[in-house]
C-alpha cells in the first residue's frame, strides 16, 4: 500500500494568499482591474482571474480606464511605485510584507558610498525591485562562488561598507554558505537574513519529508522561484517531480514507490492541490491518507488556513501571547499597530474580524489600542503578525458557553444564509442559527436577515467541535409576550396606533400593532365598497389604525382603518351645499331618473322631471352613461345621506307646448327608496 504524505506548509503563503484575496475582493464588489504583470507565478490561477475580467498589464501607462490597479506580490521598482504615484490612477500595492520589508531595510541602511549585495535570480521582479532601492552599487549573486567570483573581480569590495540581503524564497542552505562566505570576504558586512519564514518552514518540511519518502512530487509554476527552490531541496534526497496540474502526473510512474512525498509552492491555490492528491490516490490504487492531511477536508480545501487549529488553543494561551496594540496606519490590506517591541505589528484584513462587512479603515483612527494576539513573530525580519479577531473570539465564546442553556439575551449581526439556517457572529463568536429558529414565522425570507443586528439565546453548546447553536425566535417569542401584557395593560378605545399588516382574510386584515394582532374588519378599510382587503392593503404594508373596541378576555381587538377626513359625504359637504353646482358623470338609469357621480362614494339623483325642461319618457332618450353634465344641487338629506340634483334648473326657461311636470319631493323619495 502506498502512502501519500502531504506537507502542513503546501500552498499559498500569507502574502499570496492576502494579494489574491484582494483581487477577488475588488472583482467581487463589481471593480475593473488590472495587475502590473502577473500578480503570481501561477499560470492556473492567473487565467482563472482573466476569466472574471481581471487584465494584466506590461505598463502602468496600459491600465484600462476606471480600472484598480494592482502591483504584483513581488514588489514592483522605485520607479514604477513612483509612477504610479504621478498617473493618477486608482492603485492598491499588493506587495508581500516581507518584500517591502526589504525595500525599508535599504532605504534605511543604503547609501552612495555603500554597496548593497542581494541573494537572489537578478531576473526575478522581486529582486529587480529590491536592487531599485539601492542607493549605492548594487549586485546580485545566486551562489556562494558567485559570490567569490564578485570579490575576486573586485577586490575593492572588500573594504566598503557593505549591506546584504536575500530574495525571500532564496535557498536556505545557499544563504547560510553565502553568509559564511562573505564573513571571510568583508570586514564588516551588516547582514539582514530576509529569506521570507514561511518559504524557510516550507523548504526544510520539504527537505524532512523526501528524506523519508520513496519520491516527491512538488506542485507549482514552473516560473515560480520558491517552487524551483523546493524543487532543488527534494530532489537531493529522493527521486522529485515538478508538475503545474494534475494532468502532467499522467507521465509519471508512481506506482513502483512505498511513500511518496507532496508539497507545493506558495503560489499554488489549495484547489490544484487537492485535484493532485485525489489523482495520485488513483493512480497508486490507495485513498488512504495520514492525520496531516486532513487540512484540505471541507472548507479548509478551499481557505488553505490555520484557523481552526489555532482557536483549539486560545484557551491555554499564555500572558505572553497576548498583546495590546496602538494603530499606527491602516491601508487598503492591513492595520499597521505598535505594540511595544522591536518587531513591526501587523493585522491582515483577514485577522481583523469574523464579520465580513467589518470596514477597518472606517472603524479605527490612528492611536487606538486594540488587544490582539500574536500568530507569528520574525525577529530576523522584524515583523509580527496579530490577530484582533482571535482575542475577540475567545471572550466572545466564553460568553457563548455560560449563556448556554440559561435565559441570556446575546447580540450579533447575520453574516450569511446557509444550508437549514442562517450565521451569526456575535463579538468574532459565530453560531448557527436554523431556519426554523431564527424568524417569528415560517413564511419569513431569510435573506431579510442577512446584515441586520439580532438577539438570540443560545441553546446548545459542543466544546470539542467550538461549534455554538442559537434561536432568534425564543427572543422574538419573550419579547412578544412582554410587548402583549404591556399593550393590555395600557391601550384604550380610541387609540391610535401604528401597526404592520400580517395577513389578509376575505372578511379583513390582521395587524400587529406592536406584540398583539387586531383585525380590521373589510367594512373598515375603506368607505367605498371593496370585494377584498387587498384593494387597499398588503401584507407588510405599514398602517396607521384605531382601536375601535377591546375583549382582554377573548383577546380580540377591533381596528379601525378608514379616517373621517376621508369619508366621501364629509368631502362632498367640505365642497358642496344646496343651490350649489357641480359637474357630475352619469353613473346608471331607472324608471323615476338618473344617478350621476357627484365625488368619489357619493351619489345624487336628477330626478326624471329635473333631466329637461320638457316632457322625458326615459332619462336614456337624453342622456348617455358616462356622460358629464353640469347639475344644481337642489336638496342635501343628511340623515339619509341623500342628495337630489336638477340638470333643468340650469336650463333657460322656454316655452313648451306640454310643460314637464315636477314630481313632489315625497313622491321622489319613495321612489328612490324603493329602488334602494
């Protein structure tokens, strides 16, 4: 059976892993952009960024209109920073920390009259930015006996004063030869060991790991210096294969070995790495993997992290670990903090906080103190990595822990929908909420959720896993309850109140007016004449009602929706009064007249002997429905909330040869009742 040993170290470093980030962050919020040259040595990746719309660019003078430009992991020159600065464009430097750390070390230490000697490819961009800092001579050895050869060619060299440094994926074992060479060579040379922490672990894991392995197999651009340079350190100890994809392991025999070896340059995505080891599990006819490779299980194959290793032990950090910090600077990537020591502090964006809206440029100001935790600590190259989300996360889950069980109320805000629930993060403490817990109702969307501050209980708690649950709605259910006997306990007839609309009923509405649900009644939504509630109102309408009758034994309230100012006969008597005219539309025809349209919800009559001032047989051989016509208000019956109009008492007065005779006002009474 063969086994198949993947390294802890394989794939992205920080500072890839922060610059794609980055990109995809920018893309992301719908961002044109652009890298000067390729933002990695990965082929792969690069085209999978080309195809989301991200270009890559020779010159800054190419940057497409409106576009982000990004400057490339490896740090650009001087003068293209500098050029960048005088183009005007919209610009993030994405440079590996590490990498500008070397910038810093020769502007601080350079001068005219000293050289500065760097280890490293003198065609690698990183490189060709480092030697641009150089204020003095500059050159670039690849070798302890290139580094001989220089000293020999000049002598000179010798007695100057003399700074030297290292391309971060230099080669360990080629440094410290270098190094101990150039102590035989120069007086008095400052040596800055900039080999980059994460290429230094991840070349002597590769180097422990081929000496006990039958082959390696180390995947990578083939252009990438830190993959080259693993390359180099395996194949020393055991027969080493550099592939980009899985597809090249096609060509390669690995049955015939015991144990084989995988790790993978920093430049390489947790994605292509798994594809690798899925395709060598199937050709050496084994699934079996040992306990270390469990880092590319579940959401770590796609966030290559120490995370979850890292909050198992927060609970026995030491006092030593932890640290406060005062903000120095925050950039477009990271917050820049002082903590006390020789070493610069800094947060990665990503270390910041569990809520992914979280907008560090817009929370904090130069001078606040933030408690932090140290992830990793570089005394070489000065720099320590901190965490403010890692502190946070362990008050906030011990407040997750004790509030189990109990009636605790805890805030957070929803970051995501999931599958069966929501998450929230509770001071960089996330729980699960399900679906079924974290609204009042089922037919509640989710999504509504999603950025808004909530208050839930915490009902279940497993420590080994960190894993916490929680309900909204057991909060929501006590705050009802609370907000009903306050509401029994005070409201009145006659009270206004404002309330949104649950659900809608033939008969009515039903709306919480804040705790309790009251009905509106379909005769009270409108003084018109409405087949359904939905006419007038929808469900999360918000309304403003009055409380029309109270039944605190039967629970029941009677709401009221329509308003007196908009009742049509108060309207039409704000407007009109008898003798009064008025252009109403012709609405319908009987026997005895016509009714015609005086405002919305009243109606008036013209009696048959009001139409004309002749005879009329039937108001239809005179008028048309629809038809508009100017009217005199003759009689206003407020009791009975009745109106008679007369088209003829507008008319000249002519003699007729058979005079229209006016029907008495009882006769017309009771001829409109009736019709009624």
């Amino acid at each position: 059976m063969t086994e198949i040993t993947l390294a802890k170290k394989a794939g992205f470093c920080f500072g890839v892993d922060r610059a794609i980030k980055l990109i995809e962050k920018l893309v992301g919020e719908g961002k044109k952009v652009a890298t000067l040259g390729p933002i990695i040595h990965n082929q792969q990746v690069i085209e999978g960024l080309e195809k989301r719309g991200v270009t890559v660019v020779e010159n800054v003078s190419d940057v497409p209109e409106d576009a982000v430009l990004v400057l490339r992991t490896h740090g650009v020159t001087k003068e293209v920073l500098e050029e960048a600065e005088k183009s005007g464009c919209q610009f993030i430097d994405a440079a590996c920390p590490f990498v500008k750390k070397i910038h810093k070390i020769i502007l601080e230490n350079s001068a005219e009259d000293v050289v500065t000697l760097i280890a490293g490819d003198e065609n690698h961009p990183e490189v060709k930015g480092i030697k641009s800092y150089a204020r003095g001579e500059a050159f670039v050895i690849n070798s302890a006996e290139k580094l001989e050869e220089l000293f020999t060619e000049r002598p000179d060299l010798a007695k100057k004063d003399l700074i030297f440094v290292s391309q971060t994926t230099f080669s360990i074992k080629e440094w410290e030869k270098s190094v101990k060479k150039i102590k035989i060579l120069c007086t008095n040379p400052k040596i800055f060991d900039t080999i980059c922490s994460a290429t230094e672990e991840r070349q002597n894991e590769a180097a422990e790991l081929s000496k006990v392995s039958d082959a390696m197999v180390i995947v990578g651009g083939r252009h990438s210096s830190n993959t080259r340079k693993l390359l180099g350190v395996c194949e020393k100890n055991c027969p080493s294969f550099l592939i980009e994809t899985a597809d090249e392991l096609n060509g390669i025999t690995l049955g015939g070995f015991n144990s084989i070896g995988l790790t993978a340059g920093a430049s390489t995505p947790a994605g292509i790495i798994k594809e690798v080891l899925e395709t060598m599990s199937e050709i050496v006819k084994d699934t079996t993997m040992i306990e270390e490779e469990k880092v590319l299980d579940s959401a770590a194959a796609e966030d290559f992290d120490f995370a979850a290793a890292l909050e198992e032990s927060l609970s026995n950090m030491n006092s030593d670990q932890k640290v406060v910090g005062t903000v120095l600077n925050v950039t477009n990537t990271e917050i820049q903090v002082d903590i006390g020591r020789k070493q610069t502090g800094y947060i990665p964006y990503s270390e910041y906080s569990n809520d992914p809206s979280a907008d560090p440029k817009a929370e904090l100001k130069v001078g606040d103190e933030l408690n932090l935790i140290i992830m990793k600590t570089n005394d070489q190259e000065g720099f320590t990595m901190l965490s403010k989300k890692r502190y946070d996360a362990i008050a906030a889950w011990d407040k997750v822990v004790s509030a189990e069980g109990t009636d605790e109320v805890l805030e957070g805000v929803v970051t995501e929908v999931v599958r069966g629930g929501v998450i929230v993060v509770s001071n960089n403490a996330r729980l699960f909420i399900p679906a079924s817990l974290a609204t009042a109702s089922r037919n509640d969307k989710l999504e509504d959720l999603v950025k808004k501050t909530v208050k839930f209980k915490v009902i279940e708690v497993n420590k080994q896993r960190r894993r916490a649950v929680g309900s909204i709605r057991a909060v929501l259910k006590d705050e009802r309850k609370a907000a009903e006997e306050k509401f029994w306990a005070e409201a009145q007839e006659g009270e206004v109140r404002k309330g949104v609309v649950k659900s809608l009923m033939k008969f009515g509405a039903f709306v919480d007016i804040g705790g309790v649900d009251g009905m509106i009644h379909v005769s009270e939504l409108s003084w018109n004449r409405i087949k359904d509630p939905s006419e007038v109102v929808s469900v999360g309408d918000e309304v403003e009602v009055t409380i029309k009758s109270l039944n605190p034994e039967k629970k029941q309230i009677a709401l009221g929706y329509k308003k007196l100012e908009d009742n049509p006969w108060e309207i039409f008597k704000a407007k009109y009064a008898v003798d009064s005219v008025a252009e109403v539309e012709i609405a319908n025809f009987t026997d005895f007249g016509a009714f015609a349209h005086i405002v919305p919800g009243v109606d008036g009559l013209i009696h048959i002997s009001q139409i004309a001032n002749k005879h009329v047989a039937k108001p239809a051989d005179v008028l048309k429905i629809g038809e508009k016509v100017e009217a005199k208000i003759t009689e206003i019956d407020e009791e009975r909330k009745r109106v008679s109009l007369s088209i003829r008492a507008l008319l000249p007065v002519e003699a007729a040869a058979e005079e229209a005779v006016e029907a008495p006002a009882e006769e017309v009474a009771e001829e409109v009742a009736s019709e009624e």
